[in-house]
C-alpha cells in the first residue's frame, strides 16, 4: 500500500475522482429511491470484506468471494425497481428531451382551483402530475384523454357517476392524458391506516418522482404525496405553491446555476465520503496490483 502512494499521481487522481463521482451518483440514487436503510447493510457487509482484505484474513476473504455472486443476485431482486428506475433515467438523460421543457404558468392555479372545489363539495378525487419519469409502467387500465386542464373537466371525471372516479387522472403539464387508472399501492400503507386514495398516492410517489394529490370525499381534506411521504395542504394558496414549486424544481423553470461553493458544500458529507471510499478502493485495488 506504501508503494501504492508512492506511485499515486495525475492520472491516479483523475480515477479516484470519477470512482468517487459514481459513488456519490449511486449514494444520490439510493437516497432518492428509500433504500439507504437495505444498501447501509451492504456497504457493512463490503467494509468487512475490505478490512479482512487489508488485515490479511484469508478465511473470512474466501468465504466473500464466495458468496458474491450470490450476494449480486440479491441484490438485482431487492433493488429491481430501483435498478429499473435508474437505467430509465439515464437513458432519458442521454436521449434528451424534446420540445419546450417548460410548464403552462397558469396550471398550479387551475389544478388548485379544481382541487379546491372538490374538497368543497366533498368529492373524492386522485390525480398524478407526472415529473421527468415515465408513469407508463406503474399504472394500469383507464382511457386515453387529451383534454385541457380546467375544473369542470376535472368535476366530470370525478363525479360518482362516471365511469371512472374511484380511479386517478394523470396531467402532464397542463393536459389531462389519461383518467380511470389504477396507481400501485404503498408497500406500508396497511401500518399507517390509510385509504385506498392515499395509498395509491403515497404508492406511485414512492415509485416515481410524481406529484400525487389527494381530495378525501370523508373530510374534505387534500393531501399531498411525493417521494414517499404523505402530508396535508391547508388552503388553495399552499395547493398553487406546492405544484408551482414541484413544475419549477423537475422543469428545471428559472433555476439559477448553482456556484461552485453551493456545489461543493451542498452534502457535503455524502460527497466526502464517496471520496474517501474511492480513495480506499483505489488503494485496495493498487495494493493488490503491487504485490
């Protein structure tokens, strides 16, 4: 390891830093997706590899290697929707978007509106404003609809006599794409006593980067969901705000450039540990190479 360092220098540190940008991109990833808690018991598990590496325990190196593969296939099982998820976005990432990334200014106050009244009338309604991932995969059945946002269409949908108000409408922008779908269900919603609205919200934002709101028909109450939690949204105002916030922040709308010291400092923590485990890698594996 000594000879390692002595040897360590520009091209060494360029492949330290793009190890330790892939860390940080997978540690971004799983932070995103919930499943910090399942890959912190893999990361445990790969520090004990690394330390009977290092210390020269032959036995407990042996029984790792051992059960690699099986420990990689493992891991697709657990994390297959994650994996799914990540390999979808990086392709949409390296295809591109087309036409105009920007959102209608004045949907979050329509949908507000339309929500707003809802909650009024005490209708029960569940709609999905989809963000940069496709909803494609993760909803099932309704009908194919290419109107314009607006509360008499959304009071229509919704209404208990038509056809498809138990289901979820998706608004893309401000078109209504489709209504009558049927959203996954949260994988705790039973534990945390909800309703099947709330639990199909909860479920799709747990899957995607969806905005998923929720009108109970009992209380009168909207809810929000995204990235997995659940919260109430008090008045009209809030409504309008939270979906213009969540159409700027995934439209990337007058986002300014972030500065270099934002960029550094922003997790700073997350980002220091991928260097120091790149770093650690790198020496394992050029420790190895000098022997």
């Amino acid at each position: 390891m000594i000879a390692a360092l002595r040897s360590f220098g520009p091209t060494d540190a360029l492949d330290v830093a793009i190890g330790a940008v892939l860390l940080y991109t997978a540690m971004s990833w799983l932070r995103r997706s919930h499943a910090m808690l399942a890959a912190g018991g893999i990361a445990l598990l790969g520090g004990v590899y690394l330390g009977a590496r290092l210390l020269g325990l032959h036995l407990t190196t042996w029984i790792f290697n051992g059960t690699f593969a099986v420990a990689a296939l493992a891991g697709v099982v657990i994390f297959q929707d994650e994996l799914r998820r990540g390999f979808e976005e990086l392709a949409a990432w390296a295809v591109g978007r087309r036409g105009d990334p920007r959102p209608r200014l004045d949907a979050p106050e329509l949908l507000a509106q339309a929500l707003c009244e809802l909650a009024r009338a005490r209708v029960g309604a569940l709609v999905a404003v989809a963000g940069r991932d496709r909803l494609e995969r993760h909803v099932n059945g309704g009908h194919e609809l290419g109107g314009q946002l607006s509360a008499p269409l959304l009071a229509s949908l919704f209404d208990p006599h038509s056809a498809g108000h138990d289901g979820a409408v998706v608004i893309e922008d401000r078109a209504l794409t489709r209504f009558g779908v049927h959203l996954p269900l949260s994988r705790g919603a039973a534990a945390l006593g909800l309703g099947t609205r709330h639990s199909a919200a909860l479920g799709l934002s747990e899957r995607t980067d969806a905005l998923c709101l929720v009108v109970s028909e009992e209380r009168g109450a909207i809810s929000a969901a995204r990235h997995g939690e659940l919260r109430k949204v008090a008045s009209q105002d809030e409504l309008a705000k939270l979906v213009t916030g969540f159409y700027r922040e995934r439209r990337s709308l007058g986002r300014p450039r972030p500065k270099l010291a934002e960029l550094v400092l922003h997790r700073s923590a997350e980002k220091a540990a991928a260097l120091l485990l790149a770093l650690g890698l790198w020496l394992l594996i050029s420790a190895g190479l000098h022997r």
